[in-house]
C-alpha cells in the first residue's frame, strides 16, 4: 500500500501503510508487522526511545520491546490528528478539523488547546508538526507559513509568505511537511 508515514527507531525503520505497522531492518528485510486500530497518519519516536503512533482519534505508544504501553483516545470526538512531534515529555498533534495543536504529557493526560494568532488554515491534510532545539515548528499551509512555538506552548515568531522566491511558499498549501535535520 501507499507509505502514509516512517521514521527510524532502534535500529529499525517502522514504515506505516494504512493500518498495517512494518518494522524492518537497516538491510530492508521485514522484521516485525503488526495492525492498528486506524489508518496511520504519522510515526515519531520520543525521547524515551519508544514510538508514537498517530491515528485520526488515537495515539497509541510501543515501547522498546514493540508492545503497546499506553494509548489514548483524542480529546474532542471531531478531531482529525495530522502530525505529530515528541518533545520532551510533551506530545504536540495537529488537528486538522478543529484547526489547532493539542497539546499532551508524554502518559496521555491532555495539557492544552494551542491556537495560532493568525488562525490556522488548513485546505488539506498538509499540517506538518515537528521540533528543533527545544522549539516547535508547525506548518501553517493556507497562511504560507511555519509557526514557532517554546515548549510550553506559547507562540513565538512565524516565517514565509507566498510566493516563488527564497522564504515563500508557492500553491495553495504549503508548506506541507516538516522534519528536523
């Protein structure tokens, strides 16, 4: 099936295609396959060493040993969760319906709403999330932009506009992904 998500983990890389989880090894021999509840929308590996996985309503957590340690359920019945990022012992997802992060503990207990000054606009399933250095980087695609937030949640500056030249983004829905180096 189509990839929807991967990431490296351990020594493996877990490759998601719609509900089924694949774990395979630096050579690319499948190791390890499994199925969850959902469609898979994103993979992330925490500072804990264990993988996040995100569903539409759902994130569910395997540990180093690829067993289910915890999940939970979104906390409102209509989000639609697009990405997601690790960072320390919070978890940021985007939720493209209610157009906004949310914000968890690493154990699942809900934190907060995140919303942005400028009003999330999402046309598509385009709301990349991810972090560097301590900050949280979300992608804003209907405004041009990539958000900057601390690590407590609150906004700090944001980039791009449209357009073709260096620093814009052209299309109506960019920028789409986002990943840190």
């Amino acid at each position: 099936g189509d990839i929807s998500a991967f990431t490296l983990w351990k020594e493996l890389m877990a490759v998601a295609t719609g509900q089924q989880l694949k774990l395979y090894s630096a050579e690319g021999s499948l190791k390890q396959q499994f199925t969850v509840e959902d469609e898979v929308r994103d993979l992330t590996v925490g500072g804990d060493g264990w993988l996040y996985v995100l569903m539409p309503q759902q994130i569910d957590v395997f540990d180093s040993q690829r067993k289910r340690t915890r999940s939970w359920k979104a906390c409102d019945e209509n989000a639609d969760y697009c990405g997601l990022t690790v960072l320390g012992e919070q978890v940021f997802v985007t939720d493209a319906q209610n157009k906004l992060i949310c914000n968890y503990r690493t154990d699942g207990n809900f934190v907060k709403f995140i919303k942005s000054p400028h009003g999330f606009v999402v046309p598509s399933y385009s709301f990349g999330i991810t972090h560097i250095d301590g900050r949280v980087y979300c992608s804003n695609p209907g405004r041009h932009l990539v958000e900057v937030y601390d690590a407590e949640g609150p906004y700090l500056s944001s980039f791009g506009k449209a357009g073709t030249g260096e620093g814009q983004f052209s299309g109506c829905c960019n920028p789409v992904y986002l990943t840190s180096s």
